[in-house]
C-alpha cells in the first residue's frame, strides 16, 4: 500500500543549484515539468497548495541534492517525478518526466495523473 509520495524536482536546492536553475531556464537550457506544476515566478501555486491537501496522501518535494540515497537509487536519471513510498519501505517512480510534462503545468492535472496511477 502506498503510504507517501514524494516529487523530485530537476535542479539543486543550494543558493548556487537553484539561481543555475533559474538563469538556465531564462535562457531554454533548464526545464523541470514539476517546478512548472508546484511553483511560479516566485513561490509555490496557491493552487499546487489546494490540489497537495485534496490528495489524501502525503506529498513533499526535494531536490536532487536533497533526495535520500534510496530516493536516488529509484529516481537516479528519471528526474523530474513523482516518488511513491509504500508500507514495506519500497519506493518506485510512479510519475515520470513525460508523465509530468503531459500534466502542461497545471496542478489539477498532476493530481489526476497521480489518481490515475495509483493501485487501486
């Protein structure tokens, strides 16, 4: 059963990771379809804030230098994605990059690309 799901964002969370992700997206060479469901220009979506709470699981999100070493071992080149977590301790992807960038930034649609794609 999974119990919690956590998203990988495609960039670092240092000071340096996150302006390298900011300046490379400015200029077409960073893109995370994730960032573009979660955050804005400058913080999160009030409505990523809505759609997280109505999912009825927990969700976080970290960045890649963020990630345990068993959130690596599953995401390890599959970044950006959706992490799950289940009562066993297994954590498999469940979303990958083409999965978040179909989602086309809107939080309502990764909420229900993650319904979708949960066991039943």
């Amino acid at each position: 059963m999974i119990t919690r799901l956590t998203g990988v964002y495609h960039a670092d969370g240092s000071l340096l990771g996150e302006l390298r992700y900011v300046v490379g997206s400015r200029l077409g060479r960073a893109h995370c379809a994730l960032c573009d469901i979660t955050h804005g220009r400058v913080r999160e979506k009030p409505g990523w804030r809505a759609a997280r709470d109505g999912l009825g699981l927990p969700f976080t999100a970290v960045h890649l230098d963020e990630r345990s070493p068993e959130e690596r071992a599953a995401s390890e080149g599959r970044t950006p994605c959706v992490l799950a977590h289940d009562d066993a301790g297994a954590i498999s992807v469940l979303l990958g990059p083409s999965e978040l960038e179909a989602c086309g930034g809107d939080p309502a649609a990764l909420v229900a690309a993650i319904r979708r794609a949960l066991p039943a």
